[in-house]
C-alpha cells in the first residue's frame, strides 16, 4: 500500500492492520523478514517483534525474529535504522550499512557488530548462507526450509562451526551431504523426523 516490499522466509509471518498506510505504518514479524522500505517522512515505518522494535524512514534491512531461537537479529543493508527493546529510550542502538544490532531475549542485552548484511539476506535469492555458525544452528534452518525435525545425537555436530553459502534448489540429501565435509556423520530418515549420528 505504501510502495514497501517485504520478503518473508520459511515460517514466517508478518500482520498489520487495516489502518496501515493511512494513520501509521506499524507492521509485526514473526519469523525472518527482508525489508525494503519507501521513504516516507511523515509516517515512520515500525517493525515490531516479540521483543525488540525497528524505526525506519525508507531503508533497506534483514530481521531475524524466530521465537524458538535465543537472539533477535537484525542486519542494515541500506539507509539507518534505529532499533530499541520496548521504548525507544532504552537500549536505543542505531545501525549503519554493514552493521547488525543482536538482542539476547534472556539476558534483556542489545548491542551491535560488523556484519556481511547482504550475506544475511542471501537467503531472498534462493541460498544459504552461514559465517561461522554451529552446524546444530544450521540444522534449524534446514527444518524450516525442508519442513522437517532434525535430532542430532552426534555431540560433534552441536560444536562444529561452518562458514558457506549452499544453493536451496539442492535435495535434503544434497545438502547434508554438503555441510558434512569430512564425511563423519551418517542420517536416518522416518517419515519427515531425520535422525543424525556419529560414524
């Protein structure tokens, strides 16, 4: 309605309401969500999730937002956004191009680093793409995106660390096949419940 796009990843889900556009321009996410907002000075655009809240004028950004996982993230493409827990008085933090604001949902802590942000939003071109990230946090994303329940019982795979970018048009197979790169681990499949163990 007001010239806004937004992407919306695997179980995700974005509301507003119907004054939208008219009176404000206030939006919900849960889930993950790629932004690309048009300017508009008079009406603030507010992305609001389960406990972190992002202002933007017209700007271009990623927020990670799921509820089973311990961070909200959220990755600054273009332009500036302000993001801040609650009220904007507290924990107010704003993000530059390149930059990502990471909200810890239980210790109540926001703060910000560098980041690859258009990395981050690879997954809006049909990849994934992971920095330095555990192999048992990349299974969450494998689930959504294959609609599946992964049990890892290999204690390895919950420590191991894996950076790369896997195209999401490969099998499930394919790609486990990928991120198992020193051919370690062996995967049983029942139904849509997949089970991961050690060799």
């Amino acid at each position: 309605r007001d010239g806004s796009t937004v992407w919306l990843n695997a179980d995700s889900r974005l509301s507003y309401s119907e004054s939208f556009g008219r009176k404000n321009r206030n939006v919900r996410l849960e889930g993950e969500g790629y932004f690309e907002v048009h300017k508009n000075t008079e009406k603030p655009f507010i992305v609001h999730t389960e406990d972190l809240n992002i202002k933007v004028l017209g700007t271009v950004f990623n927020i990670r937002a799921y509820k089973e996982e311990p961070n909200i993230e959220v990755a600054l493409v273009e332009g500036k956004v302000n993001v801040f827990s609650q009220s904007e008085e507290k924990g107010n933090i704003v993000l530059r191009p390149n930059q990502r604001a990471v909200y810890d949902k239980k210790t109540r802590v926001l703060f910000s680093d560098a980041v690859d942000a258009e990395a981050k939003a690879l997954w809006t071109t049909g990849r994934l793409s992971f920095v330095n990230e555990s192999l048992a946090d990349i299974m969450k994303d494998i689930e959504r995106r294959y609609n599946v329940h992964i049990i890892i019982e290999a204690e390895s795979m919950k420590t191991e660390i894996f950076s790369g970018s896997i195209s999401s048009k490969l099998s499930l197979d394919e790609i486990l096949d990928y991120l198992d790169v020193d051919d370690k681990y062996k995967w049983m499949q029942n139904g849509n419940v997949i089970t991961i163990t050690d060799k």
